[in-house]
C-alpha cells in the first residue's frame, strides 16, 4: 500500500513540476500580455495543485497534511482571482491583445 501512495506522489510532484516548467517557458515565450495571462494561470493552479497534492501524500494524516490543505485552498482561490483582476485592469487601462480588436488575427491580403 505504501509504494502505491509513494507512486501516486510522485506523479503529481513530477506532473506538478512539468506544469510549472511549461508555464515558466509560456511566461517567457508567449507574445503578448493577455497569452502570458494564461501561461501563468495554468503554471500557478495545476503546477502548484499537483506539487501541493503530491506533498501531501507523502505527509499521511499528519498536521503537515493540514497545513498544505490550507495552502492549496488558498492558491486555488485567489490565483485565478489575481489573475482576472490583472487582466481587467490591463484592458481598462487599454493594453490590447496581439492581432486587433477582440484578439481575432488580421490578414495582410
């Protein structure tokens, strides 16, 4: 029973840890602010979700387990919160996305 939780762990820490390269590398190299957005939102829920879950698997029913409960709550709430609110404010403050108006591609024919 112990090698299926200590397998189950570390497939979320090594998913957790791939979502967080790939956000990194979205971040880094998505063309526009809205796109980097996103990059960050996948690399901050998921990434920090699985590594967090992961974490607690190898914790068992300990107060630690508790604690990193409390933090995965609060990363999945208020990431996605931030992030909306960056974006709202980004669009007030008139930052378009790449391709025009709506974010729709424009043809040069």
């Amino acid at each position: 029973m112990q090698l299926l939780v200590d397998s189950l762990s570390w497939v979320c820490l090594v998913g957790g840890g791939l979502f967080l390269i790939a956000g990194a590398i979205g971040i880094l190299r998505f063309p526009d602010f809205y796109s980097r957005l996103h990059a960050l939102g996948v690399c901050d829920t998921m990434g920090a979700g699985l590594t967090l879950l992961g974490l607690m698997l190898q914790g068992g029913l300990t107060l630690v387990t508790v604690k990193l409960m409390l933090i995965f709550y609060f990363v999945i709430f208020t990431g996605p919160t931030a992030i909306h609110a960056l974006a709202a404010a980004a669009r007030l403050s008139g930052v378009e996305p790449e391709g025009g108006e709506g974010g729709r591609q424009q043809s040069s024919t």
